[in-house]
C-alpha cells in the first residue's frame, strides 16, 4: 500500500513536471556566410607579425635594440641603400647604463671624501685604496 501511494506520488510529479512549456532562448543568432570584403573599422590587436620561414634573414647586433620604426611595408619596392627600419636602445640596456654611470658618480665622490679624511687624518691609505 505504502508502495503503490509512492508509485502515485511519483507519477504525479513527474507528470506535473512536464506539463510546463519549453521557453524559447532569449538570444536571437544570426548566420551569415563569410565573404572577402574591406574592414571599416580599426582593429588593435598584440602579437607578432611574421612572414613566410623561406624569406627570413637573421641578423646580429652587438648591441641589444628594438625596432622603434619600420619605414616600409611588406611586399613594397625599396632602392639599394634605403633606410628600411630605425632601431633602438633596448630599455635594459638603457638602464643598466644608467645605473652604471650612477655607480661611477658615486664612487668618485666616496674617493673624493676619503682622500679629505686622509689628508685630515680621519682615514688610512687602505681606505683610499678601497675607495
């Protein structure tokens, strides 16, 4: 008896549970079929631009650089000695020059106070010598 009321309970539920209609989605989608055609808007975008393996020369620098301005455009026509980009420092070489002549200030100034307290009799030669 137990079992058959739960049997009817279930079916119950279950019967009331499909009886609610399916709710359309609220998104309306539109398909299109894609074409060629001239973008009208601007797009930003990050990343690398690359071309072909085949038309990579490698070049070597002694020094680390960006290119800070590139000057021609992919497939155009250049004369021989045509300026084709503009590099530049590369920041972390830039800073590490820049900390480098702080240092040497630095240092010159801490001989020149030592040399003072030398000639005071406030330092030894060793400490000159390590300044």
């Amino acid at each position: 008896m137990i079992r058959t009321a739960g049997l009817a309970i279930a079916g119950l539920l279950l019967i009331a549970g499909t009886s609610h209609p399916q709710t359309p989605p609220s998104v309306l989608i539109e398909t299109a079929a894609p074409r060629e055609q001239v973008l009208k808007h601007t797009v930003q975008g990050y990343g690398v631009v690359a071309t072909s393996e085949d038309a990579v020369i490698g070049v070597s620098f002694l020094h680390p650089g960006q290119i800070s301005r590139l000057r021609v455009r992919p497939g155009e026509v250049v004369k021989a000695d045509a300026v084709l980009l503009e590099l530049s420092t590369d920041p972390s070489a830039t800073l590490g020059y820049q900390t480098a002549v702080a240092a040497l200030d630095f240092a010159k100034r801490d001989l020149d106070r030592t040399k003072t307290l030398l000639a005071q009799h406030l330092a030894t030669n060793a400490q000159v010598a390590a300044a």
